[in-house]
C-alpha cells in the first residue's frame, strides 16, 4: 500500500484528473445550491415548487446525494434557485 498525498478528496475518489475536476465542479455547486434552499425555510414540498423539481428530487438534493445530479442538472437547478454562477479557470501547474 502506497501514502499517496491528494489535493482534494475528489482527486483522491476520481481515476481520471478529468472526474476529479467534475466532482469538484458539482460538489461546489450542490454545496451553494444547498446553502440557498436552506436558507428559504421552506418546507421540501416548498422548495421543489420553488426549483421546478418534484419532492423525492428536492430530498435527494438536500441530502447531499452528489452522485444523482450532473454538472448540467446542478447549473440548471442553481439557475432556478436565481444563484449568479461564476466560473473561475486557473492553470493548474
């Protein structure tokens, strides 16, 4: 077994760098997007008529069920919530 030091988790998880780069991506959002929700203080029932999604998918997305929503779906989800998006690119090296 090899100590292998990870700049993230997600790099850590992923097999591929590009994997990585989209957990990153679609934690970041799901964390925001439910950052937002919860400071609604609306029922589940609420927020899904808010975001235009149905209940059982407002659950999965206030639970943290990450692996349930592409980077697509997050963007369109935060859009829908009226969070500003800003993507920031950086060289890596």
């Amino acid at each position: 077994m090899s100590d292998e030091i990870y700049g993230s988790v997600w790099d850590a998880l992923a097999d591929t760098e590009q994997e990585a780069a989209n957990l990153k991506a679609r934690s970041a959002l799901l964390f925001e997007i439910r950052k937002a929700v919860q400071g609604w203080g609306l029922s589940q029932e609420g927020a899904a008529k808010r975001l235009g999604l149905t209940r059982p998918r407002t659950n999965d997305l206030l639970r943290g069920k990450l692996a349930k929503f592409s980077l697509d779906a997050l963007v369109n989800i935060a859009a829908a919530a009226r969070l500003e998006i800003e993507i920031r690119v950086k060289d890596a090296a």
